[in-house]
C-alpha cells in the first residue's frame, strides 16, 4: 500500500493519468487521463474494440498497465506495492453477462463475498443484502436460484452483489447489453437511483439516451484514446471531433 495520506473531500475517487496498455504489439490504450469526481457517473462510449472493458479493467486491476499511474481515493493502486484484492474489495464490478453462481440462491451469491472476502458476519451480511434486495425491488427473490429469474432480475441481483461489499466505486460493464430489450428499463432505472443515493459509477454503454441523461461526465474512446469528453451536452450536443459526430450519427 502507498504511505499517501487519504484524499480530502472532493479529490477524484478514481484517477487515470497517462495510462498506456498493449497486448503483444498492439496498443489497446494510450495516454489514457480520467478524473472521476466523487458522486458523479462518467459514461465511456465508442465503438466496439475502443478499449473500454479495458479501461474497466485496468482501473479493477484485473490487467496490469504498461505505463503511467492509476489513483484510488488518493492512493496509487499502480504502485508495486500495492495489494490488488485489497483494491478489489473496494470496487464493485459489474459486466454484461450476469454471472451469478447458478449452484447458490440469491441470497447466497450476495453475501458470498461479504462474507468470504470481508469477514462479515453471516447474519450481518443476509440483513443487509434483504435490505438491498427489497430497495431494488428483488425483495421476494432472495432464496431462488438464479434461473428462475429474468435477465433484469439476474442482472439487479449482480448490482446488489457488486453493492453489498459498500463499494467506493461501481463500474459497468455494458451491463444492458446482454438483455432483451424490454427487461433494459428496469436495470438502468437502478443506475438512475444509484446516482440519487451519490454511488460514483464508471460505466461503458451504447446506450447513449442514457447515458445522456444520467452521466455527469461523458468520455468517448477511439482506438484506445480519449478523443474527447466532457458534459453530455457538449460530447453529445456540440462535439469537436469529426471522429465523435461521425460516431454519433451512426449510432444514434
Ligand atoms: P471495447 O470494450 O471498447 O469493445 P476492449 O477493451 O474489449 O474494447 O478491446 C480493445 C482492444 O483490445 C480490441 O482490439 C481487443 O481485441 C483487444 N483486446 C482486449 N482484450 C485482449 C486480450 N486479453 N488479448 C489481446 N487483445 C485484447
Ligand atoms: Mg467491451
């Protein structure tokens, strides 16, 4: 762990600066900055293979980073000496296909890594897991088994396992993408009212009517770079790269 003091109030919860990732010859990010304020949501946008699982993945340390510097909460995460599961539990992850254990009921796959991973009490961990479970409206569903369930239903199950560790940060996935469109509502109206309780959230989507609505910062990816970014209404509205309305007018 770095010897840096706790970021004060207001500092980013995440930072990227100048990150750079390559598999075997190619480059996948480069010169990748990101500030993510506290209780903001920063939507990535871009084609498929502009690197933005990766940059999900390099900020959960799930790949190492070739150059440049990853903060959390003020500590450098990048630093050798950091312990990357100690770094883990303090990020919720979501991706687009639900993986819950389909051995484990609900019930057990949320409290699985509270207690497992964090040494909470089973009884602690179950309460606290209904209570999550019935704000997301999933209150009857905590003994089923996963296949019971519907793609929304399993992909809000995920979203309250990634918050019953009290998460510092969530990043998404494309967490809609998987779904059938009518069950998408349900899972980004969730997204809406993590934002109202003041979770930060970094999420890769293509849905961009949300992402328009909800995200206080928009970055949009191309070929592994930051193109642009900024407020929704300037990226979305108003963008200065050709590359950026070229990409907009095709997918919108
Ligand atoms: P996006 O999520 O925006 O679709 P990705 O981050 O998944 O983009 O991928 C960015 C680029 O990195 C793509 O060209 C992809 O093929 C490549 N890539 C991703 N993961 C790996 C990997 N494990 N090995 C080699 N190349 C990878
Ligand atoms: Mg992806």
């Amino acid at each position: 762990m770095s010897d840096a003091p706790a970021s004060p109030d207001g500092s980013p919860v995440l930072r990227m600066e100048a990150v750079r990732k390559t598999f075997g010859d190619s480059v996948v990010l480069r010169d990748v900055d990101l500030e993510v304020a506290p209780h903001t949501v920063t939507a990535l946008i871009g084609a498929s293979g502009s690197g933005k699982s990766t940059l999900l993945r390099c900020a959960n340390l799930l790949e190492d980073i070739d150059d440049g510097a990853i903060w959390l909460d003020g500590e450098e995460i990048t630093d050798p000496r950091t312990d990357p599961d100690a770094v883990r539990r303090r990020i919720g992850v979501v991706f687009q296909a639900y993986n819950l254990f389909p051995h484990m009921t609900v019930l057990e796959n949320i409290t699985l890594a509270p207690r497992r991973v964090h040494g909470v009490a089973r009884a602690e961990a179950e309460e606290h897991a209904r209570g999550l479970l019935e704000r997301l409206g999933l209150g009857g569903k905590a003994g089923a088994y996963p296949d019971r369930l519907s793609g929304g239903q399993q992909q809000r199950v995920a979203i309250v396992r990634a918050l019953a560790v009290r998460p510092r940060l969530l990043l998404f996935d494309e967490i809609t993408a998987a779904l059938d469109p009518e069950l998408v509502g349900e899972v980004l109206d969730v997204v809406r009212d993590l934002k109202g309780d003041g979770m930060t959230m970094v999420l890769a989507t293509h849905e961009m009517g949300f992402a328009r609505e909800v995200a206080d910062q928009v970055c949009f990816l191309d070929g592994g770079v930051v193109l642009e970014h900024g407020t929704p209404e300037q990226v979305f509205g108003d963008p200065r790269q050709e590359r950026t309305r070229r990409f907009l007018r095709r997918i919108v």
